[in-house]
C-alpha cells in the first residue's frame, strides 16, 4: 500500500476526464436504446491530456508496469484453469426466420456484417425473407492468448463485491475523479425525466448495481483509458468522454461519466453472457481483423477481451490484454484479482426455489415481454415483462401508476429499494450480491417497499409505473440473479456444459425464441401457453395466478 501511494505521487507532481390502433408496451430495462457501433471508433486515450493547459505530447507516465512470466509469481496465485470449452463449428448457411435480421445473424455466428456480405454477392442488406439461405464464411482465424486478466467473481458484482468502500477509494485519489460530478437522469412514473448532480462515487456505486458489473473493474478502465484516477489536469474531451469518443455514435449522447460507464458496463456483460450462454467465439477488432476466442479463457476476461477490442487496432488491443495492459492497471490499484476468486459464481448443482407469479390471484395481467436483458441488452436475457390489469380508455397516458400491486415471489428481505427498483435477496443477509436475488423495475415511488423490510409470497412490494430505468408505457420488469450473475430465463440453447433451471412462477415456465429478445411464451405443465405480445387487447397473453 505504501509503494502504491507513492507511486500516485509522483505521477500527481508529474501531471499537476405503434402497431397502428394498438396499445404499444415498450419493455426494457436499458438506460436507452442501443445501436450497433461501427467497426471502429474513436476511444479515449490517457495520453490526450495537459498540463498547466499546455499539451502534452508525449505519453504520461503511468504506473510501472509489472513484470509477469507465464506463471507470475507477482500474482501471487495462479488462477483456476477453467474446463476446456469445446470449439463451435459455424455452418455453412443459415435459414432465415421470422425476426432475423443481418446484423443478428452476424452476432449469433460471431461472424462480421462484412464477411457475411463478402460472401453473398447479391445479397441486399436492408431486406431479407424468411426462408432465404445466406451464406456463412468459414473463416479461419488466428486464436487469442489464455492470458487471464480477471475471474468471472470481479467482473460482476458478485459475493464480496459490496465490502468494496467506493467513496473511501476514491477520496484517496489525486486525480479528477476525486472531483468529477455528472448530472444524471431519472424515469418517473409518469414517464418524465427528473435530474440530479451525482459525485463520481455515487455514479459508479448506481451503474456497479445496475449492471450487477464490480465497480473495481469500472474504476480501473477508467484509469487505463483515460487516468481518471491519476492525473487531476484532463482535456475536455478526456472529462466529457473518458471511455468512448462522442463521434462513435453521433446520434446517441454518450457524454458524462455515468452514460459512459454505462456503455462500457453494457458491453462488459455482452461479451461476458456473450461467451457463457449465447456462444460468442470471436471478436472484432476497430481495424477489422477478428480473432477466435481461446477456449482456456474464462468468462470475466472474455469480457475484457471483447470490451477492449472495440475500436482498437490489432497492435493496441494486444498490448491491452496482456500482462501489462489492463491486468496491470488493475493489479496496481487493487492487487491480485485472482487472490480468492469465487469460483464457480453459478454451482452445477443449481435449483430454483419455488417461485409465485408477482400479482395479487385472481387478477389478470398481461405478458408482454418475453426474455429480455436484465439490464441493458447486454446482459444475459433474465428478465420478462407484465402490465397489470387497470381497466384503462384509448386517451389514458401509456405512463401512469397502476392500482395493482406486484407482489413477493418468495419469501426474503427488501436488500434495496429507490429509482424504481426494488432487490428482494433471498438468502436472508440483505447483500443482493450473493445467492438468489430478484429484481423488481418500473415500480412508482408511492407505496414502494422498504430497504430492510422482511416479506413472504405475496406481499405487496409496489405499483408498475414507468419510474426507473427505461419505459414508454407501465409495465412490471423482473428478473433474476444468482452470486450477481444475471440467469437467463430460459436456457434451452446454452451450451451443453451449462445447466440453468428455467424461470419459472406458479408452474408457468419461461420459454423463449432464440436470438429473439421479448419473443416467447410461458407454458404450464398441462402444456397451455400464454404468449408474449405487446398491448391488452390480444386475450394470448393473458395470464392469472
């Protein structure tokens, strides 16, 4: 700790960031949309910087960087090897089918848009039909290293994750981060949008628990890409866009610390839940070359690996992901990751308890969404959607606060409560980051439960709304985790090696489409199903308890 200091003080002296006449349910947790990036962006760089206003043109001094064999002995231990994952053969062509889209198609084989286009010469991008065979590239490609830069227990939030002092970390730092703030936005319930000044700590503490992502991570990407941590003197450019540069996605605001962890939390767990349920081999560098994920690697440092390679050349990304890149950033500011990893965050033995459906019986609801992000589209697909009951008239507002409760699908303890959101932990130690918790959104502030309070199958924990999050018309999201790990709601086509039970509610179980989020359908033991369809006025989606 004493060398740490030190070195943070010299480098402080040294540098001185509609379906038409329907009633339309939009359901997702994502703080806005997301939009597909370009192959390459512009990414922020630590060496994009001044002192005493003029600019620096040679690097900033960093933290020395360790030096590492193929078995450190500076780690200290040597991280768990993983079960050797068996490779994915890509086939030679895809059947379009309803809901397909190219750059669908493209993420499913973890293949490029290019490539899929390179190989269909008369292919039009902006129209395919169901049925039509397009072609995929068996591309042979050059494997990434098994260098691991982080367990699967310090990229999500996960056991331990919340004894992890946020403010104090921060308060100790010299650099700008100790001073940054951000206005951020707030859903209410009548869909409005309400803001409020937030300091650094709290704006990392918000999207570590949004995202169920650690804010260490967060922290140290923050310094590796722009020295939040380090240096006080920052650009503009550097405060307003640390993470990814503005001209990346022009038509999206991504300015502010907490849209930018945002992002980089959204991608973190898609290339984390990419690589453990939805078969994500490969990843696309910002010069476009692709490399095939090494089968060694663990999860968390897939999502590294991903993260880092987006608007990256082959040359930097290489550098980021190896022993003095990232790892070493991290390394310095919390020590070893790998000291007492968790492992695994999700046993083989896994059952779900028994879970009721959240509303009061004998009301009907709505199933309007079926698996979808828990938060934000790149986590695992854990959550669906349900509009309550009101008797509401054409001109009513979509936002409003229902008269229907959502209530308790298992007994536990309210571990957080506010912005919409309610967590009910179900081991009974009020920390949502260990064992199995719920999360409820879009719940109105009026009548919303209480952090701490003690609850069984049914109780009223509060009334949908639009608060929270993002949503155009009052809905129920709720879904599920387990040690922090968002747990699809179906997992029919995970990889052979993973077995996650099924969400399932007062014997209704979640079955979904493949590769397509909202799609889907619950389905009793007697084989009735209830299907997910936006609106109230399609008797397929009804459902009672």
């Amino acid at each position: 700790m004493i060398r740490l200091l030190v070195l943070i003080s010299i480098i402080f002296a040294l540098v001185s960031c509609v379906r038409s006449q329907r009633e339309i349910i939009v359901i997702t947790a994502t703080f806005q949309p997301s939009e597909v990036l370009p192959t390459s962006v512009p990414i922020a760089t630590a060496t994009d910087s001044f002192v005493d206003n003029v600019p620096v043109s040679t690097p900033i001094p960093t933290l020395p960087p360790l030096v590492l064999s193929s078995v450190p002995p500076s780690r200290g231990t040597i991280p768990t090897p993983d079960p050797t994952r068996a490779s994915v053969d890509i086939p030679s062509e895809h059947v379009v089918q309803s809901g397909d889209t190219l750059s669908a198609i493209a993420s499913r084989y973890s293949i490029s848009l290019d490539a899929i286009l390179e190989a269909n010469e008369f292919l039009d991008p902006n129209v395919i039909e169901v049925g039509q065979v397009i072609l995929l590239p068996n591309l042979i490609l050059e494997t990434t290293d098994n260098f691991k830069i982080i367990p699967d227990s310090r990229l999500v939030r996960a056991p331990g994750s919340s004894q992890f002092d946020i403010a104090g970390f921060i308060a100790q730092m010299p650099g700008y981060i100790r001073l940054a703030t951000d206005e951020v936005e707030t859903s209410i319930a009548d869909g409005s949008r309400t803001q409020e000044i937030l300091n650094a700590a709290d704006v990392v503490k918000r999207v570590s628990l949004e995202y169920s992502v650690d804010p260490r991570i967060l922290l140290a990407v923050l310094e590796y890409r722009a020295g939040w941590l380090s240096q006080i003197n920052l650009s503009d450019n550097l405060r307003s866009h640390p993470l990814i540069g503005a001209d990346a996605s022009p038509n999206v605001d991504r300015s502010g610390l907490y849209r930018q962890l945002s992002w980089a939390a959204n991608e973190l767990n898609r290339g984390y839940y990419g690589w453990r349920y939805r078969g994500l081999t490969t990843i696309t560098l910002g010069d476009k070359n692709q490399r095939l994920l090494n089968t060694n690697l663990n999860a968390g440092s897939v999502a590294l690996y991903y993260f880092l390679a987006i608007g990256r050349t082959t040359a930097s990304w290489q550098q980021d992901v190896s022993d003095v890149g990232l790892y070493n950033t991290y390394y310095q500011y919390f020590g070893d990751p790998f000291l007492a990893p968790i492992e695994p965050l999700i046993p083989s033995t896994i059952q779900q308890p028994e879970f009721a459906l959240p509303f009061v019986p004998g009301e009907v609801w709505f199933y309007t969404g079926g698996f979808h992000g828990g938060w934000g589209s790149g986590s695992a697909w854990a959550a669906i959607d349900f509009a309550p009951p009101d008797e509401r008239q054409p001109t009513d507002l979509l936002c409003y606060t229902s008269q229907a409760w959502a209530t308790a699908i298992a007994p536990g303890i309210i571990a957080r409560s506010g912005d919409g959101g309610v967590v009910l932990d179900l081991d009974g130690d009020g920390d949502e980051s260990t064992g199995w918790s719920i999360l409820y959104l879009h719940l109105a502030a009026d009548g919303l439960i209480q952090t701490g309070q003690q609850v069984v199958v049914g109780d009223n924990i509060g009334r949908p709304s639009c608060t929270g999050g993002f949503s155009n018309a009052t809905h129920l999201h709720i879904a599920r985790r387990y040690n922090g790990e968002w747990l699809p709601s179906d997992c029919q086509n995970c990889l052979p090696n993973l077995q996650i039970p099924p969400f399932t509610m007062s014997g209704w179980r979640v079955i979904g489409i493949t590769g397509q989020q909202y799609q889907g359908y619950l389905q009793a033991a007697d084989g009735t199903q209830v299907i997910a369809e936006q609106g109230r006025t399609n008797p397929l989606n009804r459902i009672a308890r």
